[in-house]
C-alpha cells in the first residue's frame, strides 16, 4: 500500500516522517509541498502526486492542501483516502481563512484535543482522538547532563501572533466586551481544568449576541482565545515574580514584556538543545492553552522521554493516561496557582521522589506514545474504515 506523506513546514512533520519511514508493510512516499497551496498550483501538485495515487494520503493541520479543497477532491476522484491529523484548534482555519472541508466518505480526521471528536461527528465527519506522543531520537537520556536551574518553562508568548490578529475592528470588539472578557477571566482563572468558556457563552447568548459585528464563530473563538492568552501570560508572570533567578522561561523575545529580560532564553531550538534543557531542569512547568481542554501538550511527552520532571495542569486525561496518584505515580498534576507554587517548592527540595516519578513517566511513554504508536492506530483505523 502506498503512503503519501504530504510533507509541509508544520510542527511534527519529521516525526510522521520518521515513523513511516520504520514500516515495512506500506510504500512510504513523502512529498515536500507548500503549507498554503495557491489554487493555481493544485493541478500541477496532482500531476506531481498522482503516479502513487491510488493511495492513503496523510497531512497534519490541512498542509499541503488549499483552501477551496481541490486538492482533495482531485485525491479522492483517483481512488484515495485522506487522512489527517489535527495538532491544533481545527476550525481555527475554516473560520480566519474560509477553508472548505466538506464531510467525505474518504476521509479521516484525527485531532490532539478529545473534545472536538464530538463537534466533528455532529458535523457529519468522521473523526477520532489521537493524542501527541514523542519521537526518542530527540528527546531521550543520552549524555551526561546536570541541573542547571529549579524551574523551567518552555513555549513562546503569542504576543505576535495575538497583535497579528487584532485587527482594528477587532480591537473595538474587545473593547466593547471588556465586562464579559472580565468575567470570562475571572471563571477561566479560578478553574481552568473545569472553566468551559464557549459553552457558557452559547447557553448565555444575551451577553453578546445581536451586540457583535463579528460571526458567530469568530466571535466566540476570539473571546476563548483572548482569555487563554491572558491566562498563560499572567500565570508566568506570577511564576517569575515568586521564584525570580530561579526559574527561566525558553521562548520568544516577546515574554520581555511581561518579565524580567534576565530571566528569559530564546535560545530552546526543538529538534537540538531543548531536550538538555528538560533534563537540566529539576521542574518542568506545562501551563495549557485554552484549546487544550481535556487532553495533553507535547511538553508531557517531550518532558518524559527525556527523563525529566513535568507539572502539568490538572486534566481529564491525565489520570487516564497516567498514574497521578500513589506511589507508582508517573505525574504530578495542579488546580491552582498556590497549588503549583507548593509543589514547585516540594518537588524541588524532594529529589529523590522528583527523580522516581520522571523515571516512571519515562517508562510509560516508551511503552504506549511514541509517533511510532501514534501511526500504528491512524492506520489501523484507516484500514478498518475502509479495508484498504
């Protein structure tokens, strides 16, 4: 069976690579191709692709595909499946960029966050949940490596991309709604594994609509967005305030503007250091995004693999996936700002216990959430779908 990798600049394209690469029963075949394709492009993309076809084609976030869905039509008119993998909000695009993703017989959608799985289905769609997991060939225990700093956080601010999309209607938009961005904050801050910030809008349509000039789903997906932004930004605020020298957070130049310059490295490059950096690091601070309802960032599977010891906060899926209590606990979660800051003082001072869970953290993501895995039940779903 051919496989058509349709390989973009996207986050975890060399790991799919890498994994189908390791198959024996397929015909990997991975084919560079632009994130955004033009429209003019498609026919000459398909020309280029269409010897492999028929074929079961795998893209992450809709790379390699363009906005109209030609592409995919003309993939699936040849005979093919599609199959893809969503890392991130999956209707961030159909709703800032009009793409069309019409429900089709011959595909598959996967998705890292498990409460889309239902939004997906009540759209007519075929989707499943399929978490991140890790590739060892970056993140491992090779090399000596010693602790450098108590606590660490790694991702970048999205300062950047939140003034990119502030146009300047949007901006009175937030303007306008500054009470109920207030009150959104407060729910969101004081219950972030419990808060669910577009539910309570759609059962309180009073608050906002008719008073919008914005579509419903752009709206609704700002004011998520907007409060998660805020969150993460105020939470590494208070970190830094507690723990000043202490802590070091590896991202964008942008968190200057919120902390103390000093304690802020834009040096973390993923595929070469960011693993000794993790290891390094007697705590590994994961603060979610909003989107990140339910399940897991790469930071839980980077962390671990790596032998290194991951705070998370407290998550559905957490316990599911991991022992999070007892004395085989493989992670350690929080429900609140105090609650972390006890444990980051605990865990600190407790290196023997830190030492223990990161081990058992380790042991269970080689065993189950390797990309290897992840691949094996894409394409095990694939093939009982469609018999292929």
């Amino acid at each position: 069976m051919n496989v058509l990798f349709l390989k973009s600049k996207t986050f975890l394209a060399r790991e799919v690579e890498n994994a189908l690469k390791k198959r024996v029963d397929i015909r990997p075949v991975i084919t560079a191709i632009p994130e955004h394709l033009p429209p003019e492009s498609v026919p000459s993309v398909f020309e280029q692709i269409k010897q492999y076809l028929p074929a079961l084609v795998i893209s992450i976030n809709n790379a390699g595909t363009d906005f109209q869905g030609a592409l995919c039509d003309l993939i699936a008119s040849s005979g093919s499946f599609l199959c893809n993998w969503f890392l991130d909000d999956p209707f961030y695009e159909d709703i800032f960029c009009k793409r069309q993703t019409p429900a089709a017989k011959n595909r598959i959608d996967f998705v890292s966050e498990e409460s889309f799985v239902p939004v997906f289905r009540q759209r007519g769609r075929k989707a499943y949940f399929l978490p991140l997991a890790v590739d060892p060939l970056y993140f491992n225990i090779e090399g000596p490596v010693d602790l450098k700093r108590d606590i660490a956080f790694v991702g970048n601010s999205s300062l950047e991309w939140f003034e990119s999309l502030c146009t300047e209607e949007i901006r009175k938009e937030l303007e306008n709604f500054a009470p109920l961005l207030k009150t959104l904050r407060t729910m969101y801050y004081n219950g972030p594994s419990t808060a669910d910030l577009k539910s309570y809008l759609l059962t309180n349509p009073g608050l906002w609509e008719n008073k919008t000039v914005l579509d419903r789903d752009k709206f609704l997906f700002l004011l998520e967005w907007t409060v998660g932004y805020f969150y993460r930004r105020d939470f590494i605020v208070e970190i830094a305030k507690r723990f000043k020298e202490r802590f070091t957070c590896f991202g964008d130049v942008y968190w200057s503007k919120s902390i103390d310059p000093t304690l802020v490295s834009t040096d973390a490059c993923y595929y070469t250091n960011l693993c000794s950096y993790y290891r390094s690091t007697k705590v590994n601070l994961n603060i979610n995004r909003v989107q990140v309802r339910t399940s897991f960032t790469q930071r839980i599977f980077d962390c671990k693999a790596a032998g290194a010891f991951v705070l998370t906060e407290k998550r559905p899926l957490n316990s599911r996936y991991f022992n999070t209590e007892g004395p085989d606990r493989e992670l350690v979660e929080f429900s609140s700002w105090p609650e972390c800051m006890e444990l980051i003082d605990y865990y600190c001072e407790h290196d023997e216990e830190r030492r223990r869970i990161a081990l058992a953290g380790r042991e269970k993501v080689l065993k189950l959430h390797t990309y290897d895995a992840r691949l094996e039940f894409m394409i095990a779903q694939c093939k009982k779908e469609w018999g292929i």
